[in-house]
C-alpha cells in the first residue's frame, strides 16, 4: 500500500491490486480505484504524451472525483511493472 498525502486528504492506493481508498481528517473513508493515462497538453507540444500518470478517482456524493497519485516510475515502466499496473 502506498500512501500520499494531500492538502486535507490521504490517498491509499495497492498499484497492483488497485485497491485504493481515500481518508479525510473526520474519518470519512471513501473506496477508490486507480486509474492510469497519459496526458496530452498541447497542440504544440512536441513531447506529448506526458506521463504515464497514476491517479485516484472515486465517488462522492454521487460526484466523480479524482486526486493525481504520482507518474509511473521508469523502472516500472521499463522492468514491465507497469504494465501490471494499467
Ligand atoms: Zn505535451
């Protein structure tokens, strides 16, 4: 389990099993997923697509969240982890 902590909130999240949950400082507990992509930020970019990037999305109150985990490491993405991961 890898943990983040954010401004008012902590992101748990197992990358291989995608369980994952969000905890607030009340104790409210969301159940979350994991999700994977790459971004695109431009027209002109030439190094799009940025990332991989992992992020966290979840449910609440009937609205879709989502909090930026980390980017996928290059050993992950190059020991074959990663794949793993998506
Ligand atoms: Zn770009």
């Amino acid at each position: 389990m890898e943990i983040i902590k954010k401004t008012g909130i902590v992101l748990y999240a197992n990358l291989y099993t995608k369980v994952a949950f969000v905890l607030y400082p009340d104790d409210t507990r969301y159940k979350a997923r994991v999700r994977v992509r790459s971004v695109l930020c431009g027209k002109t970019c030439k190094r799009c697509p940025h990332g991989p990037y992992i992020y966290i999305q979840w449910r609440e109150k009937g609205k879709l969240k989502e909090k930026y985990f980390r980017a996928v490491s290059k050993e992950e993405k190059q020991g074959g982890s990663f794949e793993k991961i998506i």
